[in-house]
C-alpha cells in the first residue's frame, strides 16, 4: 500500500469515528481530497484507494490536472479556492463544483459560462463566520438576499454553505462556531429543497465540524503530506 493510500484509511477512520461518537452515520459525510500543489499521480494514487472527489484552490493548476485525468470518468472536480472574476470561465467550463461564491456578479457570470452542455454547476455560497482577517465570504446577515439570488440562476445548482473558521485550537470554540454555520445550513434546506451540503471542516477541526453537522469535510495535507512547495499564483 502507498503512504497516499494509507493517509486515506487513515482519515476515513478519523470520519467514522467522530461520526459514530455523536450517533451520525458515516455515510452522510463526503471526504473531498484537497490537492492542490500535489501533482496528477498522487490524485492517481487516490482514484486507485476509491477516492472520486478532489478538491482544487488554483483554477490553471487545476484545470491542467482534469485534463490530464481526463480519462477517469468518476472523478468530480471541486473548485475551493478564491475565485477571480477573470478566472469564472475556466470554473464554469470544467468544474462539477465552486464552493466560493460569495458576490451575486460572480455567480451570475458562472452561470452564463456554464456550457449547455453540461450539467448546472455546483455551487456552495462561502461564509465569513469568524475570521476578520480574511476577505472572503459573507456575512450571515447577506445570505438570505444572496442564495435567493443564486437559486434563481438556471445555470447553477444551489447546494449549501461553505466555511473557512479561523484557526482555533480549542475543541469547544471551534464546535461553537461550526454549530453558527449548521444552523445556518439548516434555515436554508427549509427554503430550497436541493440545499444538501455543508462543506466545514479541514485537518485540524474536523471531528468538531462533523458533530455540529458537516456533510463534508476538506482534508489535504493529511492524505497528500505537507506542501512545500510554493504555492503557484492565480
Ligand atoms: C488547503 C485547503 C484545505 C485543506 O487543508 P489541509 O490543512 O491541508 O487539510 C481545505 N479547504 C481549503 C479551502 C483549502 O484551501
């Protein structure tokens, strides 16, 4: 077995876990490997262990891997880094998914590039529920009137939430904060039906993202390895 497909086990141990400890079903938690920096062996390398969705945060580096893999028709593309208006065509044209929206003109520009002959993309609208450092996502107080927006979208799929907490060491605090987000998660699924997925929790905050209610979690580093090399520009 490759140290990938270990690190794999590894972590679909750590989702079964924390699921079975506060009385989820494993099953309703999607493992996306996060791969960005790692080249298209190692997404090889999961495809062969069962993984089928990978997560990307630069849009050039991860258009070249979907094409190199191109051959492999169960792997599911996520688009999760900070999205450029500049860049919205390359998501809308090979991406399943976009986990960062966060401004009504990017959606709508997603939703005129998607080609008809796909199928409508994926998005998840991206939150800023505690980092003031970071510029990304909205507020709480501007999803109603932004998802409402979005679902009018043909082109586009409304599916649920995205988060990046800050860095928190603290069991409790991070649970408090994932809890902020799954409550939110759950006002939404009340007023769009295909509102199935709430995309929080990475290497170090997992377990408490999944007890406040994840259906998905974003894990890189502990099945690819650290990254070390610089990261590529936009
Ligand atoms: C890099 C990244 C991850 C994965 O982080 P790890 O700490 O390597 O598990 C998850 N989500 C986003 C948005 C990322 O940029």
């Amino acid at each position: 077995m490759t140290s990938i497909q270990h690190n794999l086990q590894q972590v679909r141990q750590r989702i079964s876990a924390a699921a079975q400890r506060c009385g989820r079903d494993p099953q309703e938690i999607t493992l996306l490997a996060v791969s960005k920096t790692k080249p298209a062996s190692a997404v090889e390398e999961a495809a062969a262990a069962g993984q089928h969705a990978f997560g990307e945060n630069y849009v050039q580096e991860g258009v070249e891997k979907i094409q190199a893999l191109a051959a492999h028709p169960l792997l599911q593309w996520h688009f999760i880094g900070p999205l450029q208006s500049n860049k919205s065509r390359l998501v809308a044209e090979h991406f399943a998914w976009c986990h960062t929206v966060d401004r009504l003109r990017i959606a709508q520009r997603l939703n005129d590039q998607r080609p008809d002959a796909l199928p409508p993309l994926n998005v998840l609208i991206q939150v800023n529920i505690s980092d003031e450092n970071s510029k990304s996502g909205i507020m709480l107080e501007a999803l109603p009137e932004l998802a409402q927006a979005i679902a009018a979208l043909p082109r586009l799929r409304l599916r649920g939430l995205m988060a990046i907490p800050a860095p928190e060491s603290d069991y409790q605090r991070q649970l408090a904060v994932c809890q902020q987000m799954a409550a939110a998660f759950t006002s939404l699924k009340l007023h769009y039906p295909d509102v199935d997925t709430l995309s929080l929790g990475m290497s170090d905050d997992m377990e408490a993202a999944i007890e406040a209610g994840s259906t998905m979690v974003r894990i890189g580093t502990a099945i690819f390895g650290a990254r070390y090399a610089q990261q590529p520009q936009q």
